[in-house]
C-alpha cells in the first residue's frame, strides 16, 4: 500500500501542479439586502441577547453593529457568529 501510493504521489509529480479550483466564503450567496435592521433584537453567541444599532452588507457578508448590556456596542459579521432573530415574548436569560 506504501509503494501505491508513492507511485500516485510521483505521477502527480510528474503531470506538474494542477490549478487549483476557484474557493468560495462559506455562507451564503451574496445578500442583496440585510437581514437584520435598526432596533432589531437578536441572540447572538457567545454574547447574549442585544439590539441592533447598525447593519451594512460588505461583499457578501453581513455586519452588524449591535448593543449588548453586559459588552456595550460590538461589531459583529454575521458569516462568523451565529445570529438569530428574538421574537418578542422570547427571553434568553435562561440559556447556558
């Protein structure tokens, strides 16, 4: 198995480098619009639950800057971070 797959290492070798395909971000396609808006509420870990101050699209992520009680004014790309939308009557005190 060893010799195997030092032959394929030196064919691969040999044929010279191939090109490598075209890498994408992960996420989504790129967002037309925001999400999210002024005065939204949203979770967001690991920070907890806060309002929405400002949202902007840059190329094809979403950024976020959002008021925390506990962190004050973070700013936040949602591509990175998990963010959700909290509905009204929703608390996320007990989370943990």
């Amino acid at each position: 198995m060893v010799a195997r797959l030092r032959r394929m290492r030196e064919q691969r070798e040999r044929s010279g480098p191939s090109p490598q395909p075209a890498r994408r971000p992960a996420g989504p396609p790129a967002l037309a619009e925001p999400r999210f808006m002024a005065g939204d509420t949203v979770f967001c870990m690991p920070w907890g639950t806060g309002e929405v101050r400002s949202s902007k699209v840059a190329g094809d992520r979403e950024l976020l800057v959002v008021h925390f009680a506990d962190h004050g004014d973070l700013e936040i790309d949602t591509a990175v971070s998990a963010v959700r939308m909290v509905s009204a009557g929703e608390t996320r005190d007990d989370e943990g």
